[in-house]
C-alpha cells in the first residue's frame, strides 16, 4: 500500500503565535501524561477497589488487564484513522473518550461496570502517546527535534514512575474514584486547546480500512496480553487456559504477518519496516519499554514488604528516579544537535547496565541515600537512550509514515513493559520457592546453629512456636535473594540494548532549513 504525503501536519512557521505553538505542545504532552499515568496509576488503589466493589483479588486485577488490552489492540490502527480523519478530529475524540471513560470508572458501582468503562479508557487512550509524538514531530525540523521529544518524552518516562505515588496519594486523601477523576480537568482543558490552536491535517478519504489485517492483530494482542497476565496465577503452561491463549497469539500473528506481506491494502505500511533506523528503534524500545515498568514494579513490594517502607515513603524513594530521566533528557535534547546520537545512546545503556548491576547487590539494609543515588543515575542513563532513540527512529522514515512510525513505537513500547513485568514477576516468584527450598535444608535438629543458647528457645523446629519463627526468617531471604537474582536477571536483558544501537545506521546529511520547511 502506498500512502500518500498529504496528511503530514504543518511546521512551526504555519502557527501565527508562539503562544498557539506552546497551546498545542501542551495540550498534546497532557494527553500523553494522562495515558501514561492511567497504566500504573491504579495499581496501588486495587486493594481499595476490591473491597469497595466486594470482588475476589483475581476479579479485580481485570481493571488493570482491560485497560492494557484495549489499549494494545486499539494503538496498531491509530496510523491509518490519522490519515483518513485528519490528526485534530483523532486527537480531540481520543482526548474526549478518555477524560469522559475517566470520569466513568470514578462513578463506577460494581466490578462489571469499571471493567467496561476501563477497556472504553484503554480504547480512546491508545492513540494519545503516538498522536501526540507524531504532532510534535510535525511541528519541528530534525535539528530541533531533540530538544521536543525531550519535552515529550517527560510524559512518557516519567508518567508511569510517579503514577503509584500520586496513585496512592489520591487513595490515602481521599478515595480511589480519584485516581480517575483527577484526569477530567486536564482532559477538558486538553480537548479545548487542540480545537482552538491546532492546525488540522488534510485527510485520504480513498482510504479503505483493513477489517482482516485488524482482527488478526487484534485476537493476537489480546490473547497474547491475557497470557501474560495470568500466568503467573494459572501456573502458566499447566494451566489449559494459557496454552490456548499462546496457541491463539501465536496463530494469528502469524496470520497477520502472512497478511501484511500479501495484501495490497494493509492498515500497517510495509514500507515502514524498511527503514533500518525505525526498525532497530522498535527492539531498543521494546528492551527499554521492559526494563522501564520491570523496575517500577518491583521496587514498591521490595520496599514495603522487606525494606519496612510506609507507601508514602516508598513513593519518595522512587520519585528521585523521575528526576534523573528529566534532567538527562533535556541535557540528551541539546547535545542531539552537536553529537552523534549513537554515542549518546551507548552512554545512556552503560549508565543504565550499571546501575541494574548495583542493584542485584542491594539487600532491605541499603541505606536510602545509595537508593535514592542509584535510581537517580538509572533515571539519567534511561533518558539518555531514550530521547536519541526517538529522534533517531524518524530521521530517515518518510514524512507520511511517522504516525504509523510512532504507533509502531509505542505498540512495542506496551509489549515490552507487558512481557518484562511478566518474566521478572515469574521469575521472583519461581525463585523464592527454590531459594526457599535450598535455605529450608539447614533448617533440621542437626544444625547446631538452632539448637544452642537462645535460638534453642526461639527458633527449634521442633516446636510449633519455633517452626514458625524460623519459617518467617527463610522465607524473607529467600525473598531478598530472589530479588537480587530478578534485578541481575534485568542486568542481562540491559546489555542487549548496546549491541542493537551499533546496528543503527547515522543519517549521511540532513535536510537544509530550507528544504525542512517545505518538507514539513
């Protein structure tokens, strides 16, 4: 399928005011925050909910599981809508369906009704992060687009490690409808700025929608993310209900690529896997994507359940994170102009190696400023690749396909946070039973560690007190141990980060400011 160039947007120079400019960058970059929070901000009011909604814990993990895939399945179309409707029509009812889904779920009544309103949120929402990438993308030439996506990149990176703070905040303060509400205002106020500054884009209404190539995708995704969330529980693969959810993902994906490589009309374009640098930006962002939700995930239980952290400390500890990538992403978007991205990159993924390195060796008596320290630099190196990445994945892809380019991105971004907090979650809980299993050996009347002065009393295995007691010890080194060993585990998939960025390609020249304009 070829795509026609009209729909790209319009350059900075087509806007008659700075402040129309500033209207339109800010009103993009909320939508992409809204939907960053939604994805993690809910976690830490779950308990509330479930007590609230009177619902068993396996019924109540589905808000969380609706929301991811419907917005799986509802970002691999937002290129081809974007160019049939133009991107302000897009963005002002994706915008409009999240805030009123939003507000929906605040004033849900029992569990039937937030999982509706949740996939409703998760359908409207997966446009806004490609959408507004892609808007701001428009509105710059390549020499100032580092320093955009910077700014747009703040929303992304930053969204889902303060969702759980503010998440928790809004719970303890007040209730968990909250958690939803907050988005209304911003949504409101976000809707009105598209409609009243942004510049619409022309649309290709010969287009004709691909019903096949989405249903494939679409079964694929969903069987595929429910896989992935309730492994864990049904004991994956011993379990009949997630062999057929894998045979089903597996079957239509293949399905879907047989038909993307076949048909004349798919709503993906194959041109887009062509271009090496997005390609090679797809796996960086879906290792990153992995890396980025991993951590968030399992830092909290670690610091509750072993560090003896409050949720309110536990979110302070895991902010400072946010500011690393912040500041590193801002001082990444000035010097993309002066350096080759590449550097930059490698910088980025040799901070962020290090820094799961150091934490494999972290126990609950790591004092808080070496954690505060560590998740800083983490933060600072994530930044690093991350800005780069994205200027780097668009500097040699047509104008017209940067929508599906973005889609693209952020589809593999979703996959990887989904698939990385699946592995880190099964491999903690595989590796608490073994290193259970292994410490609980030495736990017998033979060793004289438990049978002499007070242990004796405290700690015999014989007597019922005492089993307890050291039950309760075993159990939470196995528990130190398995993180130390999921942390390591994310050392490991961090170094294939490097090895990816030496297979990308540095753009021979950029446009001249003159060509950019009329390209943009």
């Amino acid at each position: 399928m070829t795509r026609s160039a009209a729909h790209i947007g319009h350059s900075a120079s087509a806007y008659e005011s700075p402040v129309l400019l500033r209207i339109v960058m800010l009103c993009s970059m909320a939508g992409t925050l809204m939907q960053a929070l939604d994805s993690t901000i809910a976690n830490v009011a779950l308990p509330y909910m479930q007590g609230n909604l009177s619902a068993s814990r396996d019924q109540i993990t589905w808000v969380l599981t609706s929301y991811i895939i419907a917005s799986a399945i509802m970002t691999a179309p937002v290129g081809w809508i974007a160019a049939r409707f133009g991107k302000k029509n897009f963005a002002m009812v994706s915008l409009a369906g999240f805030t009123v889904a939003s507000m929906l779920c605040g004033m849900a009544q029992n569990l039937d009704q937030i999982i509706l309103f949740r996939l409703l949120q998760g359908a409207f929402g997966a446009a806004l992060s490609p959408l507004s990438q892609s808007m701001m993308l428009d509105l710059y030439p390549p020499e100032k687009r580092g320093q955009v996506m910077a700014i747009w990149g703040i929303g992304v990176m930053v969204g889902p490690i303060l969702g759980p703070t503010l998440g928790g905040y809004l719970t303890d303060v007040s209730s968990w409808r909250w958690v939803f509400y907050v988005n209304v205002p911003f949504g409101i106020a976000a809707v009105a700025g598209i409609w009243y500054a942004y510049k619409d884009t022309a649309r290709d209404e010969t287009l004709k929608f691909d019903w096949t190539g989405f249903a494939l995708i679409g079964v694929a995704l969903g069987a595929f993310q429910l896989m992935l969330d309730r492994g864990t529980d049904k004991d994956w693969f011993g379990s009949t209900e997630i062999v057929i959810e894998a045979m089903l993902a597996g079957l239509f994906f293949y399905l879907f690529l047989v038909h993307l490589f076949t048909t004349r009309r798919a709503f993906i374009p194959r041109e887009i896997f062509k271009d090496r640098n997005l390609v090679s930006s797809l796996i960086m962002m879906f290792l990153v994507g992995s890396l980025l939700l991993a951590s968030s995930a399992l830092l909290p239980p670690y610091l509750q359940n072993l560090g003896g952290y409050s949720v309110t400390e536990t979110g302070l500890l895991m902010s400072p994170r946010g500011i690393g990538t912040m500041v590193s992403m801002m001082i990444a978007g000035r010097l993309l102009a002066k350096m080759d991205p590449r550097g930059l990159m490698v910088f980025g993924a040799m901070i962020l190696t290090w820094s799961m390195w150091e934490m494999s060796t972290w126990t609950p008596d790591v004092s808080a400023t070496t954690m505060i320290w560590v998740t800083v630099v983490q933060g600072f190196g994530m930044g690093f690749v991350f800005i780069p990445m994205n200027v780097f994945a668009f500097a040699t892809l047509p104008p017209q396909f940067r929508t599906d380019g973005t889609a693209a991105m952020n589809l593999m971004r979703n996959v990887g946070m989904a698939i990385g907090v699946s592995v880190t979650t099964t491999f903690l809980a595989d590796s608490v039973q073994i290193n259970h299993a292994q410490l609980a050996e030495h736990v017998s009347p033979f060793n004289r560690a438990l049978t002499v002065n007070a242990p004796s009393m405290m700690w015999n295995p014989q007597m019922p007190f005492g089993l307890q007691q050291v039950n309760a010890i075993v159990n939470q080194q196995a528990q130190i141990i398995a993180y130390a060993n999921d942390f390591l585990l994310m050392f490991y998939i961090s170094i294939p980060v490097i090895i990816v960025i030496l297979l990308m390609r540095k753009p021979k020249v950029l446009p001249a400011p003159s060509q950019i304009e009329v390209a943009e």
